[in-house]
C-alpha cells in the first residue's frame, strides 16, 4: 500500500500512544524531520538509533506501508511531485508538525545545521573551497530564489577582503558575466536549495565547461550537483519551518568568509583599513 508522506506523519502523529518504546523511537525521528526519507535508507536511521534495520521495515509495515522502499517512494512524489512545496502545503505540514512535537525539536534542528556548518569545516573539500576562493582572479555569486540574498550579502563581505567579487543575476538570460579572458581563473559559488532553481544544473555545467571552477552551497536533498563539481557543500535541510531563513547555509558562508581573511593576511587586513577610511571620508556611519 502507498501513501503519501503526509499520510505518514500523520498516522505515527495519530499512533504514537499505542507505539512500543522502539516504535516511538523511530517515530519522533522521523517526525523531527520528516523528509529525511529521501536521504536515509532503513539501515542509516537503524545505525542512527542503535536498533535493527528489520524494526525499521516493521514499523513501516506497520503504518501500512510494504516497506521501507514504499515510505521512500512516497516521500519522493512529495518532495519531487507536481504539487511540491506549494505554500499552503509547507504551512498545513509546519503546523501539523508543531502540534505533534514542540519547540524542542525547532531548536536542535537549528543546531544541527550550525553543527554540520563547522563539522564541514574540518573536511578536505572545505579547504579546496577556501583556496579556490583566495586564488581565483575573480569570484561570482549566485543565489537562486529566495536564496539570492544569501549571495548578495556574501559578495558584499567578501568585496571587503578581497577585490573583482560580483554577484551574478542572470537577468540578461545567457549569464554573460562568467566569460573569462584567456587564462582567467574564476570561481563561481552556487547557493540553492529544494526545490532547486532550473538554471542551476545548467550554468554549473556551462560553468565548467568554460574552466570555471564552481562550489555550490546547498541542502542534503541536492543530488544533481556531485556529477558536475566536487565542491559541494551540504547543510541539513530546515524543513520544519514554513518559510526559514535557513541556519546552516549562512554559518558556512560565515565561516568561509572568516578563513578567506586568515588566508590573506595582511592583504585583506590592508583593504578592510583602506575601505574604512573611504567610509570615514564618505560619513557613512553615526559614531
């Protein structure tokens, strides 16, 4: 039998009073965050919650579902279906959510973002990240969506560290700003999340094949950019909330801001003082 994932979170919402201690376990995992489905087979939540994988497929059955392959089917017609992310949809599953858990899980779910951002830090692709950010001759930004801002904000940091940063809109259709001169070196950082933007897959693969280098922020659901770049980076998907301005995204930027200026030196210490005196002059600020 198939169900919808609505269908599901509702169920286990409506039968956890009568669930087993290994039941509810599975349970408020998964309505802590429920698209986790697309992401996690059986046996990563079984390793997760130090319980078998046949519990797993139990519970599942027992909500009505064949198996674990059916949950995930279904979360997948949600997540990727014609009616996905409507805004009625994500604010009718945000207040289901919230009348079945609390403001507890809000918080860890933001934690968990800002604690995968540092955890991101620590990995091999960070640093080509970083270094690739620092060297380029200049660097391009583009945030799709709601996710332009985020893009806007990091180019008018990073324009304080370093100089040729520009923030790239696509407005003109054909993204002529990312056409390098013989033996530029560019790097173009991507930021997106579900339901991901259309031009997205295809500026990065034009990207590349103009020898641009390109890094993409995105959440854990993106599965079209690993084919095309190495450099990606994955933040938890804050799906709980009905339009977030998401944790984890902006802690990496944040973060990535923060060690491009270790890795300059005194080259960004000098323009952060030049770019100060000019905003004297100017009488930017009140004090």
């Amino acid at each position: 039998m198939e169900r919808e994932l609505s269908e599901l979170t509702e169920t286990i919402s409506a039968t956890l009073s009568s669930m087993t201690k290994l039941e509810r376990r599975i349970a408020s995992y998964i309505l802590a965050r429920p698209e986790l489905l697309l992401v996690e087979s059986s046996a990563e939540i079984a390793r997760t919650l130090g319980i078998s994988p046949m519990t797993v497929t139990r519970f599942y059955r027992k909500l009505g579902f064949d198996g674990a392959l059916a949950a995930r089917a279904a979360a997948r017609r949600t997540a990727f279906g014609p009616e996905t992310r409507r805004i009625d949809q994500r604010f009718a599953s945000a207040a289901a959510l919230r009348e079945s858990t609390g403001q507890r899980q809000d918080a860890e779910l933001g934690h968990a973002a800002i604690d995968a951002a540092f955890a991101l830090r620590d990995t091999p692709v960070w640093q080509t990240v970083v270094d690739l950010t620092v060297r380029a001759d200049s660097v391009h930004a583009i945030g799709f969506q709601t996710m332009h801002y985020l893009a806007d904000g990091f180019c008018r940091r990073l324009s304080y560290l370093r100089d040729r940063v520009h923030i790239l809109d696509g407005i003109d259709g054909v993204y002529a700003g990312l056409l390098p001169a013989p033996g530029e070196r560019i790097t173009l950082i991507m930021i997106d999340t579900f339901r991901y933007g259309a031009h997205g897959p295809l500026l990065a693969q034009l990207a590349r094949e103009r020898g641009v280098d390109v890094v993409i922020f995105a959440d854990e659901f993106c599965d079209w950019a690993a084919g095309i770049t190495p450099n990606v980076l994955r933040y938890p998907a804050e799906t709980r909330f009905v339009l977030s301005l998401p944790v984890g995204i902006p802690t990496g930027l944040t973060l990535l801001l923060q060690d491009v200026a270790a890795a300059l030196g005194d080259k960004a210490r000098q323009r952060i003082e030049a770019l100060s005196d000019a905003q004297d002059h100017f009488g930017l600020f009140l004090e």
